[in-house]
C-alpha cells in the first residue's frame, strides 16, 4: 500500500500496525483512521500496550508471561509436580488450561528449533527446562505438528529419555466435526496412531 499521500505520523502509523501478524495494510490502514477518529480509544490502548510492557515479564521457573514471580500456575498447591506439559508459546498455556484436564505444570520453550531462522536450543528456554527436572517423572510434548515442531519434541526426547523421565506426545488427528474426505494423510495417520478404546 502507497502511504505517499498521508502525512508522515499517519503512514508510520499504518507501516506500524501493518507489522502486527494477521494485520495487512488495508486493516492497518482502518485501524489507523479508526484510532485518529477516536482519540480516547487510542489514548486507553497506547496506556494499555505500555503498562503490559511494564509489569509482563517471563515466570522464572515456566517462562510463562506472568505479572507474579512465580507465577500462579508454578505456584499452585494442588499441581502435579511431576507432570510436565512442554509447549511453544504463553498462548498454548491458556489452550491448554481452558480444558481444565492437565494438572501439571508449564514449561514455555518461546519458540521451535528453526535451523533456516538460525533458532538453535539455545535461543529457547531449553537450559532453563533441563535445571527443573528434579521431581519430574512424565513430559508431555504439546508443540505443534510442524516439521520444527517434530524436530524440537524429537531433541527434547534425546535429551530426557536417557534421564529416566517417561516422554509423550499429544495426539493429533481430525478435529471434532471434521469429515475424512478432507483430511490430509497425515492428519489421517496421525488419527489412527492416537487411537484409543472406547
């Protein structure tokens, strides 16, 4: 999109709302105009955005966002603390708690091994996940079913099998409501490998 026309504060606002992820710059461009027509929406949000930045910060022990350290979740009295659920991002921690059936604790890696991105395991969290496995008896691999993502769960089980703790994967297979006739082979043979008796 050509931001030649706007003013110099419009089009940077633009190219900075553009840089947001699923934001193009048509969207950008309305959210712009929207903000500039309501001055307190945008006054309320910018407040927002900084104290966010402020008082967030990365639990110690999980690397979850949290405003507590610890954060409630590595705090909790009736978590099981030798269950471990690894994922990717802060965001997969509340999909997973919105089930309310995982009991354990988090451990947030921000990130897969991405050799092409140059995202080795020590961009991630993973020196930090190897210093509390003290009490840990079972890892739930929870990382998305992408090429990075087998990868990672695959260095991760290196890495912890030789330790003694039990490595699983979630399950992945057809969503509920799905129809076979439009699933993907592997979706297909990832269903088949999870399945269970009923």
């Amino acid at each position: 999109m050509d931001f030649l026309n706007y003013p110099q504060p419009l089009a940077d606002l633009i190219a900075g709302l553009s840089r947001l992820p699923g934001i193009g710059p048509k969207t950008a461009g309305r959210l712009a105009f929207y903000l500039l027509q309501q001055p307190q929406v945008a006054e309320n949000l910018a407040e927002t955005i900084i104290k966010a930045q402020r008082e967030i910060k990365q639990c110690s022990l999980c690397c979850n966002y949290t405003d507590q350290d610890p954060c409630p979740i590595c705090e909790g009295e009736k978590r099981d603390r030798t269950l471990l659920c690894i994922v990717e991002q802060p965001r997969d921690v509340v999909s997973l708690e919105k089930t309310r059936e995982f009991k354990g604790l988090y451990h947030v890696l921000h990130g897969v091994i991405s050799p092409l991105e140059g995202i080795g395991p020590e961009q991630l969290t993973i020196p930090k996940l190897l210093t509390r496995l003290g009490e840990i008896k079972e890892v739930v691999m929870a990382v998305n079913p992408t090429v990075e993502g087998e990868a990672t769960a695959m260095y991760l089980a290196k890495l912890l099998k030789p330790l003694g703790i039990r490595v699983t994967r979630i399950a992945h297979g057809l969503p509920v409501g799905g129809d076979l006739e439009y699933a993907d082979e592997i979706t297909i043979a990832r269903a088949l490998e999870g399945r269970r008796q009923i």
